[in-house]
C-alpha cells in the first residue's frame, strides 16, 4: 500500500502502546536461544532474533487447543476470544502461515483456526542476514514476502521501514505508533538494503525449490530412504518445529466422574509409528523410511500439489537443527538431485 | 471490535441409537436415529465420525442406503478400540454423537444404464450395503446386477437374512464364498478371487465397486482389470487412520489427497499412480 | 458400587506410593470414585476383596512370587506401577554383575544370610494388565490412567518418545545445551519434565516400542561420552534382559 517510517526510538513505545489493546506474541529470548511469547513487558522483544524452537503457527494452531467442553449431555464449543497482534515473523514463517490459511480455509473451513487468524495482525520482518547454516530460505523463495502481512518491518539502521499490507496493518499503524510517510533518502536506503542483503544469503539448495515436487515425483523409489531410517529415530521433532506441519490427534479428557471434560487437539507427528495404523491394526507406513519419505514427499511434493502456489517447505532450517542424527531437507534432497543429475 | 459468532466444525449433533442387533461376536448393527427426525443427508460410500464424550471418535461407514434413510441410518461396527467398544456395551436409547456425513461417496447417478458388479471382502459388506440397496430401490435404472462376497469362515459373513433375499432374487446374481469352511457349510471355498471365473461381464459397460481389507484391493483389481473393465470404471473404497474427517489432521494422507475428503471412494484411474494408495 | 483397589509393594523406594498419596492431595475426588481397600503405606486397615491392584517395585527373591502370584489370582486388573514394576528399575542393575559379587559387596561376610535373584519386572511372573511408567510415575499420568480404567478405555500411555513432549514445551535440546539425554528412545508421558529443567532424560519410563537405540549410542558417542559411559546412562533404568533369566 504505502511505505512508512518509525524511528527506531518510538518502536518499543509502539509495542507498549499495542500491548494496551491487544495480546502482543513477539520474539523473546529463553536460555540458549528465542521463543514466541506473549510480552508482559515491551522490553522484552527481540526483533534481532534468529530462529526459534517451535515457529509461530503455535500462535494459530496452539500445540493444545480445545475445540468443546462438555457436561452430561450438553456440548459448548470452545473458541478463543482474544485480539493478537504478532510480531516479529520472518518471512520463512510468513510464507508457511500462508499455506496454513489455505489448508485450514480449505473444504469444509476449521473454524477454530478461522476465527484465530481472523483476530490475530501479523507484523512480520525482514531478514537481512542469514540466520544460521541450517536455513535455505534463499533456495525456497521465501527470503522475503510482498503479502501475508498486515504490516512488514524493515530495520534500516535508525528507523524502521513499515510496509502496509492491509487495511487493519494500516489502522494499527495509525492508532498505536508515530509513524511519517518515507521521504525519498529513506526510500533510497531501503533499496539499496533490499538489493544488498541477497548476496549475505548463501544458495545451499543445488536446486530450485520449484523443482522440488518434480524431484520428489521420480524419487518415491530411492534407496536413500532405507538409508536414512536406519539413523532416524523417528522422535517427531521435525514435526513439531516444522511451520508447514498442522496435523494433529484429538483426544477427551474427563473429569474423575466421567460426566464432564473436553475434547481437545494437539500436535500430531507423522514420524510417529502409529500415525497411520487404523483401528483393525493395519499400518500404513510401517517403518522410519516409510515415515520419513512420506514427510519428505509432503514437505517438497504433496501441499505444492494440493495447494498450488504454496510450498510445503520454506527453508527455515529448524527440522535440520533439531535432527539429532542429521536427516535435513537439504541433505536428502541435494543427494536425491546428485542421483537425477 | 467484535467477534462473530461461530460453528466448531468438531462439535457432533447429539443422536440416539434406536436399535442395536448383534451380528458376529465382533459386530454389532446399529440403527441411529437424529433429532426432528432430520435426515443424514448421505450418499451411498459416504462415512460418520461418531462420538463418545470422554471416550472418544471413530469413523463408521454409513451401512444403509439414501433411499431407505427416513430420519435414521445404519452402522455396522466392529470392536477393535475405546469408541467401538464403548459402543458395544451401549444399548437401545443410548445417546451418541454423530458428525458428518463425510467424504466422497460412490457416484451411484453416474452409474445409471451401466451393470454393476460388487465384490466385497469381510466386514466390508457394511459400507457396500449402502450402494447394494441404492440399486435394490433403484432396479430399473441399471443393467446386469452382481454381488461377490467374501469371509474368512461362515461365522463372519454379514446380514444373513439380506443375503438369503439376494440368493431368492432373480434380479441379482449373487455369489458368496468362505476362505475357510466348517462341516455345515455347503457354498464355495476359498478367497473372493475364486467367484471370479464363475462370472462372466460385459466389460465396457461394468461398473465394478469393490470394498474390503488392505490385502484384497491388489488381487480383486487384478481380476477386474484382467476381465477388462476400464480403470475409471472401477471404484474401491480405502481405509486409513481419520481423526477429523474434514481433511484437516493429516493422518488419512494419501499422497497429496486426503482419504476423508477426496476419498474414501476413489475411482480406480484417479489413484493407481498414488503410491500409498493400493 | 465403587471398585475396590489395593497398593502393595516389592523391592523399590515406595516413591511410586508416595506419588499416589501426593495426587490425592489435588485430587481428592479420586476416594468419590474408587474405595482403597489396602494401601500399607497410606493406611492400616487390610482389605483383601480388591478389583484393582496396583503394583510398586521389583521381583528380586524367589520368596516374592507366591505373594504377587496370589495377588494376580485376586485381582482382575493388576497395574505396574512405577519403574521398578514395569521394567526392573535401578534394582535391576545388579543383574549387570555376577549375584554373588553384588551380594558380598552389599552384605559382606552375612551375604549367605540373604536370599536374592536376578531382579525382574513383575511382568517377568505374573500377567500384568497395565502399566503407569517412570520413576517416580507422574501423578498426573496416574490420575489419567485411573480415570481410563474406569471408564473403560485403554491406558493413555504414549508409544512416542520423550522428544515430542519437549518439542511440544519448546525447550532447547539438551545436547545443544551440552548435555545428554536419552529423549529419543524414552516413552513419553512424563511431560518431558527432566530436560524440561534442564536435566536430561535418564530413560526412567523406558524404551518406546521401536526404539533406534544404535542411533542413540552414536548420538551420545558424538556427543563425548565413552562407550562406557554410554552403557551406563542405557542401562540404569533398563538393565533388565528376559534372556539374563534364561528365558
């Protein structure tokens, strides 16, 4: 829409202010690295963090979330009824909460996401450096992001560059922050940023991320994933981290009577061994090679195809760092590649 | 700032079952009836997911057809986890909770003017049950009628008294087989893929459906395929895990579709490139 | 009627008792749905018309099998409670050791005074029903599986390992933290409440179904730990062997 700017010095007033009337979730730091939190205190964002453990869908999709309660017969949904603002998302995330939109609106719409989205302002922000050698966002096109936000931070030495991207980004803007219109030097800078920062972001991919699902389309058969069931252990941590991951189990829990409860859903893994046993004990996907094609399949075939337009991976490297045994997207599919060439 | 008011998709409409029958010592046949006499609103092929507060929910194929709902349908379910023996151990009056119905059913218009062969393995016989009698009350609008069904022994074969009408009728040609017989049994012997040569089938007009556990799809496609029947014009209908029955939670995935969405009835020509799939 | 449940003990520290009585202390509404008819620890009434036995400890003398034989006869749901029942525990590591050494080394000149035997799972007797893992188990677990029994349901134990619960608390890893932690093999359940403090998880619930234990001795090793070192962080729960029995 327009570019705005905000001095460096009114940004933390900007969160306080924000903090007013919304649940404000941003970038803070834990014991050896960052997390999404709700800020209880300004100060406490961290807007030069680098990734985080878990990415900011939990914000969307809580690992845990309620969908009723009940009580002897009567059902009561449950839906949460907060006004979000969330801050600080790099474009990685931006670019996988994108799809979710897409997977959650999809069909039959989950409400429950629906209504979170619906109540949540995204704020994202750019990245000019790389975040650490795990990450590909380069190779998956998702290094920036021209949608998806309602407002877009750039940290140009002083100031901020604000980028508008929707009507409720723009009233944000208006009602909790000093903001001016960019003048031509500060437009200036903010190219010659924009244009700079590429080069600092290394290609690791030895393909592009488009071609992934023709890729995967001829790799159902590798030997590679034998080879790498052999060292995964099939933890689901790369699940759990991963932005573009919504599945999910749903479970009751009870009161000691048995009369009331609720029914609630949490984060499922595909890596998991009973993911896809039915009832009669048949398994779909037996083994860690199964499980492990089968998300490699998902993440760089599968939600391309069944979300055009959107990535099933967008190179945030998180799966790569939690992997204890070093199964990372960029390994397998650089190796399936060097098998095709 | 206001919030509008919502539906949770996850919250099950409260029913009630109107009749339990015991089947098999694993089976149970279910008559549920909605409130206000509503109807379920189901194609033949479709499924339910059924609700259990503090227990639980399990998919449940839809056993009866369309044509004979009248504010009720019918489930055949089989004890195997928390929902379907919870289930077992209610009775006539009972309230449950239903969602749906769900997924794709058999596209029964589409087969108009067409025979239709059935080849059903096990406890499958449920879910066909619903397109059996779809064509039942809709005779006329078909061609040849064949029904193929297999059990691992006499004591697992399903809905005994419809299948003695089946055997009365002149309008349906139906063959039944055992893996595994006992002293009394007196039909065929062996896996459904025995009833085959037993039948002859125009193939360019056949519909075939066929439904039953994971082993059976490979060898009955084989038979249809072998007798020439067109790959879009063979439906199977897949089991996989379903938690949430709207294509949300990921577990029914097969390929880039979503077996409770796309499926579970999927035309033979659609996923015979879908590796997970058969 | 309300079922009547028992709590007896074998070879352990009781913790997994003390655990329980811990529970009723925010779950007091547990005694509006169960009657406790024995519970040695908590109370001197002896009730022997029990439903439920709850188990703690392990087999470790020959002596001990008659007493959880006679329970097993009783009871028609017997639950493993705690590590000790449901895989050996600590106890077990002795069974690392030839017997006679761990006795002269425990007991000295009186080892001949003391009856004892490979220490076993009661899993390793009787049939056993169910089982609340951990050491000590996790009250809240406890309280689960209680209300899943009574309800009709299959114990919620997970099948998946520790992992998905840290990961599901956003903690950093422990080996990014420079510890070690036995997570990706460990059945979760616990909450992750070890690496959740920064401890790293010592297997105490054991293994999960279809643990990849070559890949977790090379992740250790990685790690700086000595093969030694390694065996002895994956035994001190998880000694136990069936074929170390004979069986």
């Amino acid at each position: 829409m327009s570019l705005k700017i905000i001095n460096k010095s009114d940004l933390m007033p900007f969160v306080a202010n924000m903090m007013g009337e919304y649940e404000v979730i941003g970038p803070v730091a834990n014991d050896i690295g960052f997390k999404f939190a709700t800020l209880t205190d300004a100060s406490q964002v961290r807007l030069n963090y680098n990734t985080t453990v878990i990415p900011p869908r939990k914000t969307l999709l809580p690992t845990q979330e309620t969908l009723f309660s009940f009580q002897k017969d009567m059902l009561a949904p449950t839906f949460d009824m907060k006004w979000r603002v969330l801050l600080g998302v790099h474009t990685c995330d931006l670019h996988a909460m994108c799809m979710l939109d897409e997977a959650f609106a999809r069909g039959q719409p989950d409400t429950h996401y629906m209504k979170r989205r619906a109540t949540t302002t995204i704020v994202s922000m750019e990245c000019l450096d790389t975040c650490d050698e795990n990450s590909f966002c380069k190779s998956m096109n998702t290094l920036t992001a021209t949608s998806g936000f309602d407002l877009h931070l750039i940290q140009l030495g002083d100031f901020y560059a604000v980028d508008v991207g929707t009507t409720a980004g723009e009233a944000l803007l208006a009602n909790h922050a000093k903001s001016h219109e960019a003048t031509r030097a500060e437009i200036a800078l903010l190219d010659k940023t924009m244009s700079q920062k590429w080069s600092k972001f290394p290609v690791r991919l030895h393909l592009d991320g488009k071609d992934l699902p023709a890729l995967m389309g001829v790799s159902y058969k590798s030997p590679l994933w034998e080879e790498v069931g052999k060292r995964c252990f099939g933890c689901g941590s790369c699940n759990i981290v991963c932005p573009t991951c919504y599945c999910f189990d749903v479970r009751d829990e009870v009161s000691m009577d048995g009369k009331s409860g609720e029914r609630y859903r949490i984060w499922d893994s595909c890596q998991l061994d009973e993911f896809a046993r039915i009832g009669s004990g048949e398994n779909f996907r037996k083994t860690h090679a199964h499980r492990l094609r089968h998300r490699f399949m998902r993440k760089g075939k599968y939600i391309a195809e069944a979300f055009p337009g959107h990535q099933g991976c967008v190179g945030c490297g998180r799966c790569a760092r939690a992997c204890l045994v070093d199964i990372t997207p960029v390994g397998v599919w650089n190796s399936l590649r060097q098998d095709h060439a | 700032m206001s919030i509008p008011a919502i539906e949770s998709i996850y919250l099950p409409t409260l029913a009630w079952i109107s009749k339990v029958e015991t089947m098999t010592a694993t089976e149970k046949f279910y008559t549920v009836e909605l409130p206000r006499g509503q109807s379920l609103g189901h194609k033949p092929g479709q499924f339910v997911q059924i609700s259990l507060n503090g227990i639980g929910e399990a998919p449940i194929s839809i056993s009866s057809s369309p044509s004979r709902s009248n504010g009720k349908f019918e489930m055949c379910v089989r004890k195997v986890g928390d929902v379907t023996t919870a289930l077992h151990n209610l009775g006539e009056g009972a309230q449950i909770g239903v969602r749906g119905p769900y997924g794709r059913g058999f596209p029964v218009e589409q087969f108009e003017g067409r025979d239709i062969l059935v080849a059903a393995g096990g406890l499958s016989l449920a879910p066909v049950r619903s397109v059996i009698n779809q064509i039942f009350d809709h005779r006329k609008k078909y061609d040849r009628f064949i029904i193929l069904y297999g059990a691992k022994n006499p004591g697992e074969l399903l809905f005994k008294e419809e299948r003695e009408e089946w055997k009365k009728r002149s309008d349906v040609e139906f063959l039944e087989t055992v893996d595994k017989g006992t002293p009394e049994w007196t039909g065929n012997v062996g896996v459904i893929t025995t009833l085959f040569p037993k039948i002859t089938v125009n193939p360019r007009n056949t519909v075939a459906i066929t439904e039953g556990p994971p082993i059976m799809y490979r060898f009955v496609l084989m038979e249809l395929l072998g007798k020439g029947i067109p790959e879009d014009q063979i439906w199977v209908s897949l089991e996989r895990r379903m938690k949430c029955g709207v294509g949300k939670c990921g577990h029914c995935q097969l390929d880039h579709f979503y077996c409770c969405q796309h499926g579970p009835s999927f035309n033979y020509a659609e996923i015979k490139g879908v590796m997970e799939a058969l | 009627m309300k079922p009547k449940v028992a709590f007896f003990d074998f070879t352990s520290c009781e913790g997994c008792q003390l655990t329980v009585v811990d529970s009723l202390q925010t779950h007091l509404d547990l005694l509006d749905v169960v009657e406790i008819v024995q519970f040695r620890e908590a109370m001197s009434e002896r009730g022997e018309d029990y439903a439920i036995a709850f188990v703690e400890g392990s087999i470790t003398r020959e002596a001990d099998e008659a007493r959880l034989k006679q329970i097993r006869e009783q009871a028609a749901l017997v639950v493993a409670l705690g590590a000790c029942a449901h895989l050996g525990g600590v106890n077990a590591i002795k069974n690392l050791a030839p017997l006679d050494d761990v006795r002269q080394y425990v007991y000295g000149d009186k080892h001949k005074w003391y009856e004892t035997y490979a220490a076993r799972p009661i899993s390793a007797v009787v049939k056993v029903d169910a089982f609340i893992p951990g050491c000590p188990i996790d009250r809240e677990e406890f309280i689960r599986v209680v209300k899943a029994v009574l309800l009709g349901k299959k114990p919620p134990i997970p099948d998946y390992p520790v992992c998905v619960e840290c990961k599901l608390k956003e903690n950093n890893c422990m080996f990014h933290k420079g510890g070690f932690c036995l997570g990706p093999v460990t059945r979760a359940g616990c909450g992750a409440i070890c690496p959740t403090y920064s401890d790293g998880c010592e297997g105490c619930r054991g293994a999960i179904p279809n643990p990849n234990q070559d890949a977790m001795k090379d992740v250790l090793k990685e790690h700086g730990l000595t093969v030694d070192e390694v065996m002895a962080r994956m035994t001190m729960f998880n000694a136990f062997d069936a074929s170390q029995l004979g069986k």
